[in-house]
C-alpha cells in the first residue's frame, strides 16, 4: 500500500452530511476510503471517456440475459418461418410445372415487393396485385 497524502478539503454542509450517511450505506471503512473510491472511480470514468464502462455489474447482466433470450426466441421463429416456407415451396413446385424464366421474373417481382412494401406483405395485398405484375 502506498503512502498517502493529506491535504485540505472543503465541501459544503449538505454534501459533507450526504458523504456521512452514504458511506455507511456503501460499507466503506471511513470517509477517508469512501472518497478515495469515489476519485477512483471518477478518474477511470474520464479515462475510458465512456460511461458505458461503468454500468453495474448487475444491469450489464440483467441487459445480456435480456438479449440472450430475445436472441432465442427470434431464432426459434425464423425456424418455424422456414419450415412453413419450405412447405408451401415444396407443395408449389411439386403441384406446378415452373419453367426457369418464369422463376426469374417472379423472384424480380418478388424482390421489387419486398423492398416496396419494407417487408410488410399480406397475402390479401398480394392476391389484389397478381393480375397487375
């Protein structure tokens, strides 16, 4: 432990009032070890320059474990997704005799959909729009 260094410090009434109770509630040793965390902390703070580096441990993980489940759950939708897509591809393929121009042109139109409507498609707005395309 290295030696330190006292010097003078002045706070206002209210603020030397709320440092007393805070370190208490912080199980800080002394005001002395309470304000020397506070610096430390503060210090690290404008070294990284990013108050992001400082979230408590709890909410970080609270924030990941959110994610994490979120991440589950969209992956287990875009797999039932695919799996229905693959049904409907697999009953059009087999039911119609599709000639590669016309795959062309239909996955043109398609891409042209997609991007118009931002992905939104119905099925009803796609049957009103079939004879225009």
């Amino acid at each position: 432990m290295s030696p330190k260094v006292k010097f003078a410090f002045y706070l206002p009434p209210e603020k030397k009032e709320e440092l007393e109770r805070r370190y208490r509630e912080d199980g800080s040793r002394s005001i002395t070890a309470f304000i020397e965390n506070a610096v430390g902390f503060y210090l690290d703070y404008l070294s990284a320059n990013n108050a992001g580096a400082f979230l408590p441990a709890a909410v970080k993980s609270l924030i990941e474990g959110r994610l994490g489940m979120f991440e589950d759950r969209m992956a287990s939708l875009l797999f039932k997704q695919t799996v229905e897509q693959d049904m409907a591809m697999n009953i059009i393929a087999t039911s119609f005799e599709l000639d590669e121009e016309y795959m062309r042109r239909q996955r043109g139109r398609s891409i042209a959909n997609v991007k118009q409507t931002n992905g939104r498609l119905s099925f009803e707005s796609i049957a009103r729009n079939t004879g225009e395309g």
